[in-house]
C-alpha cells in the first residue's frame, strides 16, 4: 500500500514596494531629455508609415508604373525606407 505525502507548503514572500521610488523617477528628467515625447513626432511618424503605405498600394495598383516611371521595382524600396524612417520615430515615442 502506498501512501501519499502532503508536500509542505511553501512559505509566501512579501514583497517590498519602494513607494517614493517610483514617484520620484516619474518626475525625473532624464539625461536624455524629458520623459514625454515632443508634439511633432507621433503626426511625422504617421506620415512616414502612410507615406510608405500609399507609395507601394500606388505601385501594385498600377502594375509596376508609378508613383516613379522607369525605376521599376526600386519603387518598393522606396516605400519601405519611408516605412523603416516611421518605424526609426516610433523608438523614439514615449
């Protein structure tokens, strides 16, 4: 016949919250500057990623043509580098 034993319970741990340490660095500026982003960087970062977006959705819907003639498909490297430049601002938002 096997028993089976009750394994002890653990013993629960409290945790210790500072609650004028996370006050504090709220208010805190940064070395890098404050903690709020600036006013003009979430309208440009948007710009950027629909820029980028209407640039490629105009080269697919006109087979390859436009938005630039004769660069062909260098047309979608265009579109992703104003992406990656709305993606580069979107580190920056706080």
């Amino acid at each position: 016949m096997v028993y089976l034993s009750r394994m002890p319970k653990s013993k629960l741990r409290k945790k210790v919250v500072d609650k004028h340490t996370h006050d504090a660095q709220a208010t805190v500026d940064t070395p890098h500057g404050p903690l709020e982003s600036p006013g003009w960087l979430a309208p440009t970062m948007i710009a950027f990623f629909l820029i980028g977006l209407l640039w490629i959705v105009t080269f697919y819907v006109s087979q390859t043509r436009y938005p630039v003639p004769g660069i062909g498909a260098w047309n979608m490297l265009i579109g992703f580098s104003f992406i990656g430049v709305g993606f580069s601002l979107a580190t920056r938002w706080r």
